[in-house]
C-alpha cells in the first residue's frame, strides 16, 4: 500500500486492481472465484505474480469482494471486458 506499481501510480490496496504477467495496464477484466460464483472487475497496473501456476494478483478490496481474502487463492477464470458506461467500477 502507497508503493508505486510497474505502471507508475501509487498502490492503493482497497481499489479494484490487479497484477498480470502480460495483460497491457489499462486492461479491464473480470475475475470469477469458481468456487462461489462471485466476481469483480478489475483494472490491470502492475506485473505479476511472479509465483508459478498464478495467472493474477488481486488487490485487497478486490480479493474481498469475491470471497479470496482469508483463503488466499482459489480457482479463478480471467475474462478481458470492455469498459461500458453501464457498469459500475467501485473502489
């Protein structure tokens, strides 16, 4: 929290953002913990992570709102979106 992040903006763990390998920062993806259902759009700016057989690392608030907080890590599917006027971004 308050570090600078690989695209340069300061971390702010209760925003809705995400570490990926490749994804170009910027990017909006969609996140589904498989084991619940429940998912949450996040906006790529930073690498990783940097541990093998991880495809993402979600922020605080973002691990939060799909139930990964306390487990840590769980099965997830990773959809690139569009950003549309009609959805609605928290963090």
């Amino acid at each position: 929290h308050g570090r600078k992040t690989a695209n340069g903006e300061t971390f702010n763990m209760n925003e809705f953002t995400a570490a990926h390998p490749s994804l170009p920062f910027g990017t909006w993806v969609r996140v589904t913990n498989l084991r619940n259902g429940k998912d949450v759009i996040v906006r790529i700016n930073d690498r990783g992570p940097f541990i093998k057989g991880r495809v993402i690392d979600l922020s605080v608030g973002a691990a939060k709102q799909i139930g990964l907080f306390k487990s840590g890590t769980a099965q997830v599917r990773v959809e690139a979106i569009e950003k549309t006027s009609s959805e609605v971004y928290s963090g």
